[in-house]
C-alpha cells in the first residue's frame, strides 16, 4: 500500500484545527475544480484534495489516519502499525475483518471504516451522512451586477456515497443574483451542494461572485471609479462636460482652474446596495493632450507659453507649489 500525506495535500498541519481543514479544501477545491481551473492537473489534483479532505474531516478516520504514523515519505510503500487494523476494523468479504493491505489502496482503506467495533459504538452504516459543501466561481458583468440577473450553472459536484468514497455527477441549475451583488461576495444556495446519504441533509452551494473588468468603470465595494479626460484648455477655463454612469449620462460643470487627480463625487451613481441605495460614482479628472496639434493649434500653445508666468515647478527651488 501506498502512503499518501494527506495533510501536506491540503497544505496544513498535522495539528490544525477541523475549521482549518475546512476552510483550506474550499479555496483549494475553488482553485483546481475542472469547471474553473486551467492547470492540466487541476482535475487529478482536486480529486487528490477531495480524498485528503473526506478523511481529515471525520474525527474518527483523522484519527485512525494519524495512528499509522508520520515517518512515510509520499507514495512509499507501507503497512499500518501493529494492532491498528484490530482498533480499525474493515469487514471483509466473509465479515470477518480480513484483507490484504497489499491489495487496497489508502483512499479504499479509509473509506470503509465503519467505525470502532468495541463500547457498543453505533456503526456508521445506519448514520446519516451530510452532502458535501461545493463552491463554484461564478464571474458576472458589471451591469448584472447592479441590476441583478440569473445565470446557468453547469457544474460537476463531488458526492459521497454510503462508504465516504467520492464521485463526481453532473448538475445543472439556475441560479439567481439578487441586484447589488459585489466583487468577492459569497452568495449560499441551500441544499443545492452533494446529496445527502442515508437520510443526510444535502450540502450548500457557494457561489464567489467575480466582476469582470469594465472598460470604463473600476468597483471598489459599491463605489464606482471613473476616470475623467479633460483638454487642457477645459481644465483652466471650466467646461460642462457628459459623465457616462450605469443609468446613462449626466452633466457636470468642471470649474475653472481644475487640476488633474481631483474627485467629482456623483451621489447615488454607483452600484445597488443589497439592502437598497446605490453607492456613489467618483469621476477622477485626467488632463489629456491633443495626440498631434495642427499649426495654429501650435502657435496658440507657444503664445501661451511666451505669456504665461505659471510655474508648475516653482516649490522645486522653494517657492510655492501652484495651486490645486
């Protein structure tokens, strides 16, 4: 038989905590599931941390698992300690608890612990066994988000059957996102995870809302960035200007003398909230210069540097910094 560490495939301690475990499979099962990740490996590589996880998560196969020891090196050959298959017991193909530890493999050997045969201890074949919890990422436009959409989920969702071993069956749902949904949000879907064994309750679905980038405008919670391209001459004169938001276009008188960086705030033009209200949209000026300039265009630019007594780097030498 072959050792595998299952600690080191979920990258934890031996002695972490069963919420450590817990949540280090979710961001590893998130990365490598087939649906989402783009490693080759990253089917075989889920499958290694589904195994790892259904038995780290139980106490009593944790601790069958850490009485074979520690002193294997992955895929060595080993057998259990003396005495642990009497503490451990499998049922053979005659009842009798017989087999061959050259004929199994670890995951085999792990998944058919029904638990201790002595105390009288109710034997897992009769008790109901959860679904298991599945996460999925699911991306989303940044209109959707805001306004609220339903999506087409098809997924493929590990479960477990009556002796803990773990498979993989299609699931197609619909699944909808309430309006005001944000980057990195964790959406719960009850019920909609693995299937339950024996009379045990189905698992969760968690869905990890992801924004795709938008070409115009940058997230930040329900906040909104956008950056605002003004001509020099705008800047220094002031102009009315259109600012695009989600709910179309608005208006905004830019003032006189307005310098690149500064934030126009646009209440209520950012994403929905959940709980109702929008965010805000920040508009973020930018002073952007004509790509090429047409003769008189250059005439005009050198008059205003022959007149004008502006220095921008005046507090360069100690002087003031210009305004703005």
């Amino acid at each position: 038989m072959k050792y595998k560490d299952y600690y080191a495939t979920l990258g934890v301690a031996r002695d972490a905590s069963a919420d450590a475990i817990r949540d280090s499979y979710r961001k590893l099962a998130r990365k490598y599931h087939p649906d989402v990740s783009r490693d080759p490996k990253g089917e075989e590589k889920f499958k290694e941390i589904a195994e790892a996880y259904q038995t780290l998560k139980d106490p009593e196969k944790r601790a069958a698992y850490d009485r074979l020891g520690s002193g294997y090196q992955p895929g060595q050959d080993f057998r259990p300690p003396p005495g642990w298959e009497q503490q451990f017991r499998r049922e053979g193909p005659f009842g009798d608890g017989g087999y061959s530890f050259d004929d199994l493999d670890l995951s085999d050997l792990f998944a058919s612990i029904q638990g201790a045969g002595h105390r009288g201890a109710r034997s897992r074949a009769s008790m109901p066994m959860p679904g298991a919890d599945f996460e999925v990422t699911v991306r989303l436009a940044l209109e959707d988000a805001h306004r609220g959409t339903q999506v087409d989920l098809n997924l493929s969702v590990p479960e477990a059957d009556g002796e803990g071993r773990v498979r993989h069956v299609p699931k197609n749902l619909k699944a909808r996102i309430p309006k005001g949904a944000s980057d990195g949000q964790r959406l719960r879907l009850r019920g909609q995870g693995g299937k339950g064994a024996r009379g045990g309750r189905d698992g969760d679905l968690y869905l990890n809302i992801v924004l795709d980038p938008h070409p115009l405008f940058r997230p930040s919670g329900h906040d909104l960035y956008l950056d605002l391209p003004l001509a020099p001459w705008e800047a220094a004169l002031g102009a009315t200007v259109e600012v695009p938001t989600l709910a179309g276009t608005v208006s905004v008188k830019v003032p006189p003398g307005t310098p690149a960086g500064r934030k126009l705030r646009f209440p209520g033009k950012g994403l929905a909230r959940p709980g109702g209200g929008d965010g805000d949209l920040y508009a973020i000026v930018q002073i952007v210069n004509p790509p090429e300039l047409g003769s008189r265009e250059r005439e005009l630019f050198r008059a205003l540097a022959e007149e004008s007594r502006f220095d921008p780097r005046g507090h360069f030498s100690g002087g003031k910094p210009h305004a703005g």
